[in-house]
C-alpha cells in the first residue's frame, strides 16, 4: 500500500467517516445516539491496531478522545452559549493533550508522524538532538494553535452577539487550523533538509 492510500484510508477510517455517519445518523435518532455510533468506527481502529501492533495508535487515540468528549458534552447539554463553543472545548482539549505530551520522554507529534509516514526511521533518528527539536517545536505549534483558537472563539462568544460569532467564528477556526498546517509544511521542508545536512555531517548525534 502507497503512503498516500494508506494516509488517507487512516483519514477516512478515524475522521471522515465517523462525522459523515454522524451527519446522516443525527437526522433519524438522537445527537447522543449518532455520536455513540459513529464513536465505533475509530475505536474499532483503535482496537485492531492495538492487537496488530500490540500499542495504541496515537492519531486514531486521539480521534477517539475527541469524538468521547464530544459525547460528553452534548450528553451534558448546557445554555446557549456553551453550546457555541462546544468545539472549542475539544479544540482546547486536544491542544493541551498536545503540550502535555512534552512532558512526556517523546511529544505526540513523533507518534503521530510515525503513524502517517510510511517506512520511516524515526527510532533511530531519536537519536539526533535536532530531530528531538523538531518533534517538540512542531508538538509545541499545534499546542499553542489549538489552544489560541479556543481562547478566542471563547471571548468572541461572550462579547458578541449570536449572530455576528456565528459568521466569523468559522473564520477563525479554519484560520488557525490553516495557518498551522502551512507552518507545518514550510518548517518540515526545511528542517528534512537541514536534518539530511546534520546526518551526512554526523554532527549532533547524541
């Protein structure tokens, strides 16, 4: 299987499907019902990896952990405005799963690029003191970023009116999601480059 089938096939399987179902579910049974359904599909991912490769899979852990808050916070309802940011509750969540994993001895970025880059030698390139770097700084990034759209779409719901946050909040949303993805892609060109460089010198290997 190419890398670029198996990415998406992971996408599909851990995010894509399980919201689609839930889409198409919500209109014949309760939101609670349709998130408990469509919850099955990654933690059967979950499941299978856990018996293949005897670990957990970070991202299907991490798709799963966001579709089980989900659950919990529509199971435990709330006013209006809490409804509005309800996204931005696993937005945070998920961000502070992201600077929490450094504290950890490797971020959960490393675990989730292992997971999409196929044939990667990311055990031993552990090894270099720069490639520790990039895990945590990209770990870092997506920490802050997830964690910075929540803290604004939170003050944007309590000082403005339903229907202006209901315009602009997506904006923010794909917003920061975008710019982190762009950084993402520009500082893994770089820094795959200045690694190879780092590698053939033999220099920062610890």
């Amino acid at each position: 299987m190419s890398q670029k089938i198996y990415v998406i096939l992971t996408l599909l399987i851990n995010g894509i499907i399980p919201w689609a179902l839930y889409t198409v579910l919500s209109s014949h049974m309760s939101s609670l019902a349709a998130l408990s359904i469509a919850t099955l599909i990654p933690l059967l991912d979950n499941l299978f990896q856990l018996v293949k490769h005897r670990k957990l899979d970070a991202f299907g852990g991490l798709m799963l952990f966001t579709f089980v808050l989900t659950i919990a916070l529509v199971f435990f309802g709330g006013d209006e405005k809490l409804l509005l940011i309800r996204e931005s509750f696993i937005t945070a969540s998920v961000g502070l799963v992201f600077l929490g994993s450094l504290f950890f001895s490797r971020p959960i970025m490393y675990h989730l690029a292992t997971r999409f880059v196929i044939g990667n030698d990311f055990s031993s390139s552990w090894s270099y003191a720069y490639f520790r770097f990039v895990m945590r700084l990209m770990t870092v990034v997506w920490g802050i970023m997830l964690t910075g759209e929540a803290a604004v779409r939170v003050y944007m719901v309590y000082h403005m009116s339903t229907e202006r946050y209901l315009v602009f909040s997506n904006f923010v949303l794909y917003g920061f999601i975008g710019a982190a993805v762009l950084w993402t892609i520009v500082y893994r060109r770089h820094s795959a480059v200045k690694f190879l460089q780092i590698k053939k010198n033999g220099t920062l290997y610890l």
